[in-house]
C-alpha cells in the first residue's frame, strides 16, 4: 500500500505505557509538517488498542500497519 | 418533623420582606427539601440533569450556597445535583425566591421521576456513543417529577462502560453501535482484532482480515474508531434498554428489554413504561419488584408497538433475571 512511503522519523514505544505511548506520539507529530510521516513501534495489549483510535481522534491518518512478533509498526501521516 | 417536607400539609409562619407570610409546604411540590439531623435545618437539592452546570449559574449558586448555609457546606449528591447543607426551614422562601432569579429549580425525593443522571456522551468523551446530555435534558423537562408508586430514577450511559450505572436503575439507557464490516478498505492489518477486548473479531491467519462473532459482541464501537481505514463503519446507533434495576439494601440487576432503540424513541419509551407500572405497580413497589410479580413477559406485550423489532426476547430478559 505504502512501501514506498518514507518516514522522517521512528518513534519506538516498545515498554511505554499508555497513555505516555500517545502523548510521545503526539507531541513528535506536533513538530512534524502536514502530510510527513511518523513511523511508530507499539506493543500488543493496551497501546495497540488504543493509540490507534487516539491518533485518528486528532485528525491524523494511519497509511500502514504492520504485524510483528508482539508488536506493530505504525506509519502515521500528519493531518491539520 | 417529616423527614421529606413535601410530604407536609401544614403551614408554618415565617417572616419574608418584613412582613409575616405563611409558607405552604404542599407548594413547594417538587420536594427536594430533606430533613437533616439537626433541628430545622434542611438539605435543599438543586436540580443538576446530568450534573452539568453553567460555569456562570454555578457562580451564582455558590452565592447564595454561601448566604443559606449556616455551616458554608456544599454537598453532590449520589445523583450528580449540588445540596445546599444546613438551611434554615426559615429561609425557604427567600432561598427559592433567589433560586429562581438565576433561573435554577429545586430537585425532588419521594415516589415520582428523579432527576436524571448522565455521563459526558458523545459530546465530548472519545466512548460516548449516544448524547446523553440532551437526554438527561429532555428527561429533566418532560418527565420530572411525575408522580410514581415508588421513586423512579433514569439514567443515561454514553457506551458499554456504563459509568452512569443503567444497571441499577428503573429505566436505563446505555449507548450502542453496531458494526458493519466492508471487505474493499481492510487491508487485514488486524487492530480489530486486537482493539476488541471482547473477542468478538478474529483475524483470519492468513489474510488477516476479521472474523466478527456478534454473540460475543457488546456494541461498544472500539473496532470501528481503532480502523484505520474505515473499513469497520457504525450500521447504526441507539440504546440498548435496561429495567427494574435498584441499589440500596437489597440491590437488584436490570433486565435487558430492548437493542438499538432510536433517540427519538426515548420518550415514547419513557412513557408507556410509566403507564405501565402506574397500571400494574402498588404503592411502595419498585418496578423492578413490579416486573418480579407480575411478568416482564407481561411488561413487553405492552411495550410491543414501542419496542417493535428492538425488542429484546422475552425469555432472554426473563432468565437474566433469575
């Protein structure tokens, strides 16, 4: 869908709990420009179910998800 | 004293603007005056649907608290309404007289329809489902204080969490959202899966995409706002009906009656429940208690036309109930 994508940046989350996971994530996005990309490590559990809802809340958009082992791999595209 | 002075008839003498007036309890009709511990002082409920409260009524509110309270004491009640502690009986008349100035009204106790409690809803809180403030508004306007066998409270959950606590309630309203699944968005990512902590959404070994069981599925929307591309969308939304419940000392659960009612339904709800257990409840009964004795079988036959397709089965409410 997006391989092509580059990400200006890799936030790893991995052991970080909610919701300190998101505000991590939010602020980097804070620093980002519209339409750059963020990619972001979470674990299973708790942050997987809900970073995910958090970001779409704030009006950014999830390009890709990616399974791995007991984690995910995010790319997040910032939104307004 | 009574304990509750709306149950009172008589009139006692008190001095208002100078001059001696009688005040009648009886008018003082949607109660809300409680009886404290301490001889003639009174707790006085406001009336707070939802416990929302303007930021510029509460300033006023904290005036004239400050003014009527002999011991500067606020308390919020169990039912998110602010209580004026130790007031004077005396003071009764200039207290609402102020009261109604800013526009504020005096909440009620004893057998009718309380005033209705609600979480933030949709409005503002990320879970909520349903606007149960403008429920609790509309509940507050249209219902309030109509008289009951027993009290009558009403509450509103915005989502399954439940925090205003549908359980216990004579009449409870719970927000749901049915999910609908369409194939061309997902790209088998599997959040769904992992976002639904009920178990309802598998994902599929090899392609990754959901398996939904609705058995196991409690509405709550969390695969929907988890999505990341819109392919779990809401079919609809509405309020999964709860009946009967109460707390106090011997609690009792609600039973489930009816799935996806409408908004626009809630009244309708409201009042033939009402009709209901008016028709078939006695004096001091709950209706809880109303539908233990009489049947909730006999409770939905009535309520057919109201609930419609939404209605729960009978059987289902009836061994939830043990």
């Amino acid at each position: 869908m997006s391989a092509e994508v580059k990400p200006v940046d890799t936030l790893d989350l991995r052991g970080v709990l909610c919701p300190m996971n998101f505000v991590k994530t939010k602020l980097k996005l804070e620093s980002m420009q519209k339409g750059e990309v963020l990619e972001v490590i979470l674990d299973s559990g708790e942050p997987i179910q809900n970073v995910p809802k958090s970001i779409k809340e704030e009006g950014h958009k999830i390009i890709d998800v990616k399974k791995e082992e007991d984690h995910f791999r995010l790319l997040v595209e910032k939104g307004e | 004293m009574d304990r509750f002075i709306e149950d009172k008839t008589t009139r006692v003498e008190v001095s208002l603007d100078g001059e001696t007036k009688k005040l009648d309890f009886g008018e003082l009709k949607t109660g809300g005056f409680i009886k404290q511990r301490q001889r003639d002082l009174f707790t006085v409920r406001l009336r707070c649907p939802g416990g929302r409260v303007p930021t510029d009524k509460l300033i006023e509110i904290s005036k004239i608290a400050h003014k009527y309270s002999k011991k500067g004491v606020i308390h919020l009640s169990f039912r998110q309404s602010i209580e004026i502690l130790y007031v004077d009986y005396k003071d009764f008349p200039e207290l609402v007289k102020e009261l109604e100035a800013i526009g504020w009204k005096v909440a009620s106790c004893g057998p009718r329809v309380r005033v209705p409690t609600a979480c933030g809803g949709c409005e503002y809180n990320p879970n909520g489902l349903t606007d149960t403030q403008a429920l609790a508004k509309m509940v507050d306007e249209k219902f309030f204080g109509t008289p009951t066998h027993h009290k009558f409270k009403i509450s509103f959950s915005g989502c399954p969490i439940d925090c205003a606590r549908t359980r216990e309630m004579d009449l409870g309203f719970q927000g749901v959202v049915e999910p609908e699944w369409e194939e061309p968005p997902c790209t088998g990512c599997t959040i769904c899966a992992e976002a639904c902590k009920e178990g309802a959404i598998e994902s599929d070994p090899d392609t990754g995409k959901p398996i939904y069981y609705p058995d196991k599925c409690i509405y709550c929307g969390d695969c929907i706002r988890a999505c990341p591309t819109g392919a779990w969308r809401a079919k609809r939304y509405g309020h999964l009906v709860r009946i009967g419940g109460k707390h106090g000392r011997w609690p009792m659960e609600a039973v489930e009656v009816a799935l996806f009612v409408p908004d626009e339904k809630v009244p309708e709800v409201i009042e033939k429940t009402i009709e209901w257990y008016m028709a078939n409840g006695m004096r001091g009964e709950r209706i809880g208690k109303t539908l233990e004795r009489v049947g909730v079988e006999k409770y939905l036959e009535f309520m057919k036309d109201v609930f419609g397709d939404n209605v729960l089965e009978a059987k289902e409410a009836a061994c939830q109930q043990k």
